[in-house]
C-alpha cells in the first residue's frame, strides 16, 4: 500500500471520445471527463476583442498541428479568464473535435509531468488548463510546469499547450 501510495500505478488514459473536457486527478493518475460543461459563448463574452482574437488564432493554430504559444491569461477576479479559455476551446472543438481540454487543480501540479507523457503517448491534443494559478515563495512546484513548457531533453512537446489564469502579473508571490 505504502509503495502504491509513493508511486501509484498509471491507468491507461479513456477513449477520446468519451469527452471533450476532462478533469486530471493527479494522486489517482486518472482523467475524469466532463458531461455538462458550463461555457458561455465566445460571441457573449464582451469588451475583450483583441484577446479572444489572440487566443482563438491560437487554439486553431494548435488545433490543427501548427506551431502555437503557451499563453497566461492574467487580471482582476471576475472579468473572464476562465470563461474565455473555455469558450475558445468550446468553439475551436466544434470542427476539431479531437482537441481536449484538461484542467488541472493547483494541487496536481506536480503530476503535470505524468500527464504530459501519457498523453503524448497516446497522441492526444490537449490544452492543459490551469485556473487561478499562484506560487508563494519557497514553493518548488512550478518546476513540474515549467519542465513541460520547456520540454526537458526530449524537446518541447508538440501535442500538449499550457492555458493559466491567474489574479497576479507575477505568480511567485
């Protein structure tokens, strides 16, 4: 049991097309797809033309196996963030049904490596998403992040992009 706990055997990832949105548990190892996906529509979400540009050009650009940006979407609580990410992805998946979303608990952070190798594995396409993230100082788990935006010795991983929301400019605190 202990053995498990330390280094917990890896599922195998579930069927793509089980869902389009999914939830990383980093302890189990395992995604979870979501069902009923509250999003607004990206035509609703207002006073944010040149971002939702931005990051829709994107997401298609990724969406289609073209070369695209890690992106950290950052601001005041409440002015759509999140909304945004999610909207973006919603409208992109529409005719590319193949990109996921997976978002991913401040908590699970240092698992994001684990994950990154699964799904590279399996060639799946997905955009990490990380809401409301912040470090405080001392705080060494940006490190498991920062090894897949950089990709370690095997290179940048093409397959995987990395969306942040967070209320800092700066996220070490």
């Amino acid at each position: 049991d202990a053995l498990d706990r330390l280094a917990p055997i890896l599922r195998p990832l579930p069927s793509q097309d089980d869902a389009s949105v999914w939830m990383w548990d980093g302890a189990a190892g395992s995604l979870t797809g979501v069902q009923d996906l509250r999003c607004v529509p990206l035509h609703l979400l207002l006073g944010a033309d040149s971002q939702k540009a931005r990051l829709l050009a994107n997401t298609d650009r990724f969406a289609q196996g073209l070369p695209a940006n890690h992106a950290m979407l950052w601001g005041a609580r409440g002015t759509g963030k999140s909304a945004l990410v999610k909207a973006v992805h919603a409208q992109i998946a529409t005719s590319q049904p193949a990109l996921k979303l997976i978002e991913i608990s401040r908590a699970d952070i240092a698992s994001v490596p684990i994950l990154a190798s699964k799904l590279a594995e399996q060639k799946w396409r997905a955009i990490l998403f990380i809401d409301d993230l912040s470090f405080e100082r001392g705080d060494e788990s940006y490190k498991a992040l920062k090894s897949v935006l950089d990709g370690g010795v095997s290179g940048a991983m093409t397959s995987i992009l990395v969306y942040v929301t967070s209320n800092r400019r700066h996220l070490v605190n």
